[in-house]
C-alpha cells in the first residue's frame, strides 16, 4: 500500500494547537470558565477551523479529558513500575506520581475531580470522569490480587480513595507533605491487607 494511500492517524497542525490550547486554560480556569472564543483566539484559529474539528464545546472537552487520562495514568503506571516488579510495591510506589504532581507548578488538582464538579451526571463529561475513576480503580484491583489481598476490591476503593484525597490536599494546602502522607497511608493499607489472617 502506498503511503498516501494510509489513512491519516496524527492529529492536524490546526487541532493539535487547538487541543494543546484547551488543556491549558481549561486545566486552569475550567471548563466552564473558558469560552470556545478564547479558545479560537489563543490557539490562532479560524472559526470554521475550530468547528471542523470540535463541533461543540463537549467535544473539545472531551478530548481534553481523554489527553488527561493518558497523561496521567501513564505517570502512575510509571511511577507503579518504578517501584519494583513486586504488585505490592507498585501499589505504594505509584503514589510517588503524586509527589510529582503536586510538585509541579500552576498545579491545580484532579483535572477529572475538577470537571466533575462542573458537570452534571448523566452528562458525557461527567460520565467520562467516572470512566477514568473506575480505570484506575480497576488497575489497582489487579494489582491489589496480583499482590494475594484478601479483598482486592475493597483494599483497590481505599487506594483511591487516599489518592484522590491526595490530589485534593495537593492543591487545598500546597504541602509537600500530602503526598508523602498519602504514600505511607498506603503501605500501611497494602500491609494491612496483606496480613495472614489470625
């Protein structure tokens, strides 16, 4: 097959600055707080161009979200596997994405905590958010059985739960020390569970 016969799969010029616009003013102000004119403006499209693309605000939202799920599942992927080969280690060690995170400047939080709470349920957006929670959860609920926890689920859901509050205090208070918290909570959680039972 000839080369111009393969279809094209890399994202144009014009909807890359799009998309790399949105993400960095919805991240900070918003997805509410940011209109499609700014948009169109600062990424140095045309209208039509924008629309081509993106017809509706959502759409663009969307693939905002979709850009932070790779983002940031990948670093807590890395992170995990950073740690060790050990499923147990890679449950404490992907809290260190968190450091990372709350490290980095004009941090703003959980950016699918952040749209979920501008977004209604039943709505794509906010379904899209509990797509990437229950993911993530997911992943930990393999890596928690790979690990021999006797309740996968339930050690998974507390995880998550100290990760997002981790995400949350990042941004709350600006300390260091939530993440370092957040990571010691949860080798305490994974000890725990992975005690043999009396």
């Amino acid at each position: 097959m000839s080369s111009d016969a393969i279809p094209n799969v890399r994202p144009s010029a014009a909807r890359q600055r799009i998309l790399d616009t949105a993400f960095r003013l919805f991240y900070a102000h918003g997805i509410r707080g940011v209109g499609i004119d700014r948009i169109i403006a600062e990424s140095g499209v045309a209208k039509a161009t924008f629309y081509k693309h993106f017809p509706a605000k959502d759409d663009l939202a969307l693939a905002y979200l979709d850009r932070v799920d790779e983002q940031w599942t990948g670093q807590l992927k890395d992170a995990a596997q950073a740690a060790g080969d050990e499923p147990a280690e890679q449950l404490v060690g992907l809290y260190d994405a968190l450091l990372s995170a709350c490290r980095r400047d004009g941090y703003r939080g959980c950016g699918f905590i952040n749209a979920a709470a501008e977004s209604e349920a039943g709505t794509p957006l906010h379904a899209r958010t509990v797509a990437h929670k229950d993911a993530i959860r997911g992943w930990m609920r393999g890596l928690a059985s790979d690990a021999g926890a006797s309740d996968p689920d339930g050690l998974a859901r507390s995880l998550s739960l100290l990760l997002d509050g981790g995400l949350a205090s990042g941004v709350l208070d600006g300390s260091p020390e939530a993440p370092r918290t957040a990571k010691t909570a949860a080798r305490s959680l994974v000890e725990l569970a992975l005690a043999p039972t009396q």
